[in-house]
C-alpha cells in the first residue's frame, strides 16, 4: 500500500515520539500556553559520581523516625553515602534543643557514627523557640547560616530559609547571586516549604512568582522541601524537578496534580545517584523497598 508523503511523514514522527517514550526517561517543559515539549533521551555512562539522601520533617523521636532512620541506615549499607538533606522541622514541637538527644542523636546514632553529616534548613517548628538561633548553633546540624551553600562532588547546593519572618528580598538577592557565581553541573535548591505540591497546604503562588524565574534562569534541576507529610515528586516544570520528602515520621494525605510524576503518603526518605549526565531519584519506603524511581537530564529544556 502506498502513503501520500504528508501522512507517511506523519506517521513516521508519531513512531519516533512513542519510540522516545517507551525507551527513555523524558523531562516536561510547560510553556505559558500550558503545551508541553517532550526533551531528548538521557543516556548516562554509567558512572556514579555522588551519593546522597534527603529526609523530612523528622524531629519527634517516635516510632516512625525510628522506622524511616533505620530504612536510612540499611540503603547506607548497600549505597553508602556521606550526606543527608535535613529539609527543616528538626525539632518538634517547638525547636526546643534540649530534645536533640531524643529526636536526632539517638535515631541516626549508626549514621553519625559513619561520618555521614546532616546538611540542616530551618522548618517553621524550629524557629518557635528563640528563631532557631540555639538550632542554628548546633554543630552536628552543620548551619552556614540561616542560609547559606555548599559544595559536594559535582554538586552545588543552596539552603533556604522559606520561614514567614524570612528576610526573603536579602535572601533572593543572595541566591540569584550566588548561583550566578556557581560553576557546578549539578545546581540543587532546599528549603523547608513547598512551591509545587499536592497535600495538605498544595502550592505556594507567591514562591512560584519569587523563586522559580531564578531557577529557570540559572538552570537549577531540581528544588527539594519538607512541610507537607507525604512523598511527591514533579516532572521537570520549566526545567525543576520538585521533590517533597516530608515523610521522615509521619504523613499525611496526598492527591496529585497534572504536574506530579508520583505521590505517596508514606513514611519515607529520597535517594539520590548522581552522574555526569542525570540523577537518579529513588523513593524509599520503610520496607526497604524503592517506590518510585524518577531521572532528572543534565539539561531539561
């Protein structure tokens, strides 16, 4: 049967676009008029060059940081690594730094006594007793300042301080100023609160307005946050992944949005293989079982 040149051309593109999915990762990019354009496929040599973990909203010392610490504790087992994104409410109920023995010294003893270090950002529990100044003091929290960056491998990270009595204009400032600076592959963003999100509190219009033209403009891949209980991570919107990984001991319900790749209310930490070219992100349940797996591209737009 012979095809006029428009539909064979037609069909030839619709082919290669579903070859491109069902073979590869993909990144979404949504333009203003809510279209989507799909990137090209990710191939990686196969090289690890970065480990970490992040976790939040932790700090009660009950059954279920237990519970997540130990899943934490057997992933370093296996994937060891020297990091963990500590992304705020460190210390519930209200930041009170006498309980540090109870809700981070005692559940991570085992990590600790490895050298992995806590890279902490301030949640809205812990700045109730004295503004989190007595946190921000404590050094195995290891606090640049109530924001601050640093670098691991081919990593760069930024910390935020995403509080209601924020300094956000210095803040925003710094931030655009310091990833313009940067000379890291890899540019990652935390904070305690949510911009994209699908439970409890959802979105944040304001933070969207504020924060991601600058991730847009410095090519930050992906922005990781506590605050909301659950387990959720976005496509690649305008080139940022978002990743909540609030479940460290306790959840909460999660819907989801056109923009979610995955969302679970379960307790939980995120895992992180970083290559030259992706990072791989793995959801890690209690069970020890990986419940999502997601790859952010090098270049997502």
């Amino acid at each position: 049967m012979k095809l006029k040149r428009r539909k064979f051309l037609f069909l030839s593109t619709v082919g290669t676009i579903s070859a491109g999915f069902a073979g590869c990762a993909t990144a979404i990019k949504v333009r203003n008029n809510n279209s989507v354009q799909v990137t090209k496929p990710v191939v990686s040599d196969g090289k690890v060059l970065y480990q970490f973990v992040s976790v939040a909203d932790t700090g009660t010392g009950d059954n279920g940081q237990y519970a997540v610490a130990k899943a934490m504790t057997n992933y370093h087992s296996q994937n060891p690594y020297d990091l963990v994104v500590l992304a705020g409410d460190n210390i519930y109920t209200n930041g009170e730094i006498e309980k540090i023995n109870a809700v981070f010294e005692r559940p991570y003893a085992e990590l600790l006594k490895k050298g992995v270090k806590f890279q902490a950002a301030l949640g809205n529990h812990d700045i109730r007793t004295a503004n989190g100044d007595l946190q921000l003091k404590y050094a195995a929290f290891n606090y640049g300042g109530r924001y601050y960056t640093y670098n691991r491998g081919p990593v760069q990270f930024f910390v935020l301080d995403t509080n209601g009595n924020a300094d956000f204009k210095t803040q925003l400032t710094w931030l655009d100023t310091e990833l313009s600076k940067s000379k890291a592959p890899w540019k990652i963003v935390y904070g305690h609160h949510p911009i994209y999100a699908s439970g409890v509190y959802g979105s944040n219009p304001e933070f969207i307005k504020a924060f991601t033209p600058i991730f847009t403009k410095h090519n930050v891949q992906l922005y990781i946050n506590g605050h909301e209980h659950h387990y959720e991570r976005t496509i690649a919107i305008n080139g940022t992944t978002y990743l909540i990984c609030g479940g460290g001991a306790g959840t909460r319900p999660v819907g989801k949005n056109e923009w979610t790749a995955y969302s679970a209310e379960k307790l939980s930490f995120a895992a992180y293989k970083v290559y030259a070219d992706k990072i791989e992100i793995s959801g890690i349940g209690t069970d020890n079982q990986i419940f999502d797996k997601g790859i952010i591209p090098i270049k997502t737009a």
